[in-house]
C-alpha cells in the first residue's frame, strides 16, 4: 500500500516509526537469543573444544562473512524466508563460533559484560531514536574508525601487541557505540516501507535486526577484551 508521505501527520509517521522499529527489535532479539542458546549449548556440551582444535574456527568464520555479505548485497531478490533463513542461520553459526571465545573467560565477567552491553544498547538506541540532532555526519567517521580496526587486527595477528590489541578494543567500543545510535536512527527512517507492501516491510525488518545484532555482538565483544576476566 503506497502513500504520499508529504501529506501523513506527524502521529502517523511516529507510528510507523514505532511499527517498523518494533518488528526490527523483534528480530534482533530473536537472532541474540538464538545465538545465545546455541552458545551455551556448544559450550555445555563440551564441543567447543572439539571446534577449535579441528581447525574449524576459520571456516565458520568465512562461513558467516559469506552469509552476511549474501543477505546484505541480495536481499532485494531474494523472499522475505529465504532472508529470514539465512539471518537465523547466521545467528546460530555464531553461536557456534562465540562458544569458542567465551570459553576463555569466567561465566561472572560473561555475565556482567552482557549486561553493561545490554544496558549501554538500549541508552545508545534509545538516544538514536528521540534525538532530534541528525547523526549523519558521524557515518563516515565510524566506518572510517572500522576500517581502522580491521586493518589493526589483521596487523596484530602477526605483531601480538598487548597495547595495540587494547587500543583497539577501546576503539572498538566507541566505534560500535556510535554505529548503534547512527544506526537506530537511520533505520527510524526506513519507516516508509511500511507502506510498500508487507514484503518489503518484513525485509527491511531482517536487514535493520542484522545491523543492530552486529551492533550489540561487536561491543559485547570488545567490552569482554576489556573487561572479563580470563579462566
């Protein structure tokens, strides 16, 4: 159903806004506790350390690179399951791949962090919806700061830097920061696909919750680097 945006009230935009982030928040949480329990049931079950010493790591890895890549460049051709599918699936392998690198550090600080991560999230998501100040200047600053940190990791593989490697996790956490706020806000714009079918609407959705997901993944992870505490 097609509308002339120019003509809708204000409460009926802030509806929409509301409708649309709301099916987007659902299937983030959806694919967060996904993750989660595929987490916890890889690392119950012991089989964590079967995954690291096969070797395993790197191609599930490449796996979940491959599926964020498919989801993000294809979505538009593709049907609102298959997209659904793959999100969830994305979700579960990294599941698989976080039992890995949780197992290194105590189920406390796990705890902990999660909820300093959860916390920080909903302020900084929060703070991306009401503002009124246009957070669009800051998207090529933080993608910039991205690119920085995957060119220091990569680096780091081979230097071994405890301070680089700290560095990078406090840019890490400002980055990632930033992205969740730019992000809640961009996606409260994408509310006019609430009104170009159900379709559209419910990819939208997949592709705002995959955005957020690696949001609160990306700074979970670096506030553990900072903050857990290691077996």
């Amino acid at each position: 159903m097609n509308r002339n945006i120019s003509t809708m009230s204000q409460d009926a935009i802030a509806q929409a806004q509301t409708e649309f982030l709301s099916k987007v928040y659902a299937w983030m949480f959806g694919g967060l506790l996904l993750t989660a329990a595929t987490a916890w049931y890889v690392f119950d079950y012991g089989k964590y350390t079967a995954i690291y010493t096969s070797g395993l790591m790197f191609p599930l890895i490449i796996g979940e690179l491959i599926l964020v890549f498919v989801l993000s460049a294809r979505i538009q051709k593709m049907s609102k399951t298959t997209a659904a599918a793959l999100f969830l699936g994305y979700s579960l392998l990294n599941g698989v791949t976080l039992s890995v690198i949780l197992a290194a550090y105590t189920l406390e600080s796990i705890q902990e962090v999660f909820f300093i991560t959860a916390a920080m999230f909903a302020a900084l998501s929060a703070y991306g919806y009401f503002t009124k100040k246009s957070l669009s200047g800051i998207g090529n600053f933080l993608f910039m700061g991205l690119i920085g940190i995957i060119i220091a990791g990569f680096v780091n593989i081979f230097m071994a830097s405890s301070t680089l490697s700290f560095a990078i996790s406090v840019i890490g956490v400002i980055v990632f920061a930033g992205l969740t706020a730019y992000d809640t806000q961009r996606l409260k714009e994408m509310y006019v696909l609430m009104y170009e079918g159900e379709e559209t609407a419910a990819k939208g959705a997949i592709i705002g919750a995959l955005q957020l997901y690696l949001d609160f993944i990306n700074l979970f992870l670096f506030l553990l680097r900072l903050f857990g505490n290691r077996d």
